[in-house]
C-alpha cells in the first residue's frame, strides 16, 4: 500500500502477481487518518505500506505505529548515494525509507512502459487515478551553477502517482507473492513470539 498524505490522503493498494508484475487492487482519496487507514489495513490484508512522511508527520507516525514494522515513513532526497535506504530505529519505533525521486520515479515509469502494471477495469476512481498519472513529466532543468539535470515536473495533481511510486518501494521490499510476511530482522525483539526462531533450527 502507498501513501501520500496532505489535505486529503491517497491511497493505492497493489498486489504482487509475480516477481515483475504488479496488479492495482484499490485506489481512493479519504479524509481519516485514525479510521479509514486502519481499516483498508485490514480489509485487504495490507503486508507492507509505505506513506509520505510529510507534511502531517504526527499523523503518519501514530498511524505507523499501530502497524510496527509493516508502515514505513517515506522521504526523498536526491542528493543520497543509493536509490533506496531503509533504516530501523528500534528505539524511536519508527521505521523510514529515504529515496531518491528521480530514480524511483523511472523504475515507476519503466514498469508502465514494459507493461508490468496491470489496472482494473475503467471506473470513476481509476479514472482519477490515470488523470494523476498523466501530471507529471520528465524534462531538463539548468541549476544556478549552470548544470543541467534532469527533473520530474508536476503538470496537476498527481497525489495517486506519489502514492504508486511509494507502493512501489514497499512491494519491491517483499518476497513474491503480495501476502509475503514481514522479515524476521525488520520485528523487534520485545514483539518475537516466545517460539521466534524455533522452526529454523536445525536439530
């Protein structure tokens, strides 16, 4: 599930076909971070959910907390080294990804353009989602220092594509198969089971 919060909160759920194929099983715009989230939660049986940090951070991170180690808190910084960093802070309870926009939003782009991304049948909210979709685009910006980089420009409102690209990050994160449980190293310990481990000794 992808995220991206402000005024409204949008939210995409997919689900992982396999390894390279990817099915959008919900979209909508809601209003209530403490009722509506937990309950897409777990009506669709949310393994991994990745949501904007900001601008409501206090909202994002109570929200996350009521799912530990499934809901991580997204920021973007392009001037990182690696594409994607996870980090766990076992101690704050807060779990985030720090990625670099550009690169995330090509891979984005990518998996649309090689049909990797599979959407339902036309309705009212995926036509929504589609005009989003279509707000946002590639182009060529030159820096005060005279360098020229390339941009990811918003042409309207593109909430839905932030939420995909988040969704991205996270079931990229996961094991084939959408239901795939969370990795042992990503739960505390305090939250093990007594038995954690057990089934993968060897006797």
């Amino acid at each position: 599930m992808g995220i991206d919060q402000g005024d409204k909160i949008h939210v995409v759920i997919f689900k992982k076909e396999t390894d390279k194929i990817y099915r959008l099983i919900h979209t909508g715009v809601y209003d209530d971070f403490d009722k509506d989230l937990p309950n897409l939660m777990e009506k669709y049986g949310v393994t991994i959910c990745v949501i904007d940090a900001l601008p409501n951070k206090h909202s994002a991170r109570k929200f996350a907390l009521l799912y530990l180690s499934k809901i991580w808190l997204a920021y973007y910084n392009d001037s990182q080294k690696e594409t994607i960093v996870w980090h766990k802070d076992f101690e704050k309870k807060e779990y985030h990804v720090v990625a670099a926009k550009m690169e995330t939003m090509d891979r984005l782009a990518d998996k649309f353009r090689n049909g990797l991304i599979i959407l339902p049948k036309l309705s009212q909210d995926l036509d929504l989602y589609i005009r989003h979709m279509c707000n946002w685009a590639k182009d060529k910006e030159e820096k005060p220092d005279g360098r020229v980089v390339w941009v990811y420009k918003k042409l309207g409102e593109d909430h839905l594509t932030m939420a995909t690209n988040y969704a991205m990050l996270g079931i990229e994160r996961l094991s084939t198969g959408s239901l795939a449980e969370p990795k042992a190293d990503d739960i505390p310990k305090r939250d093990k089971p007594i038995t954690s481990g057990v089934m993968d000794m060897k006797f």
